[in-house]
C-alpha cells in the first residue's frame, strides 16, 4: 500500500514541528516522491544525519509502504 503525500508530510512535521515541507508526487503513482525540508532542527549537522532525521520521522514506512523518496534538506537561512 502506497503512502499519501500529505501523509508523508504530517509524519515529518510531527517529528520536525518548524519544518516547512514541499512533497512532490515524481510519477503519479503515490510510490516514487521527492521532499524539500527545511528545519532549524537540522543545523549544524551533516547532509547524512539530516536525512536521518527526516527517515526517522517516518517511522519505519521506507522501504516498504514509501518505495522512494529523493531528498533535499537544509537549515533555514539567517
């Protein structure tokens, strides 16, 4: 079962409440998604541990019920 893009959202703001979020379905198939996050949660750390981040957030959905999900993340500029 795929997941809902609003779904994937809802799970990252609950685990990064300030973070602004752009998912976008890449081939219509609610399998195959791309994400922006921006979050102050991520500042200071690596590219890999911010992705880390946004995987926990999911609670355990990649790789099964999320097929794919291509990743931008960054802190918010000051």
């Amino acid at each position: 079962m795929a997941m809902d893009a609003r779904e994937i959202e809802g799970l990252i703001k609950q685990a990064l409440p300030d973070a602004v979020v752009r998912i976008e379905d890449l081939r219509g198939d609610g399998d195959h998604y791309a994400a922006t996050v921006v979050s102050s949660a991520f500042k200071g750390k690596s590219r890999v541990q911010q992705h880390q981040l946004v995987y926990q957030a999911l609670q355990g959905n990649m790789g099964t019920e999320l097929h794919a999900l291509a990743l931008q993340t960054s802190a918010p500029e000051e």
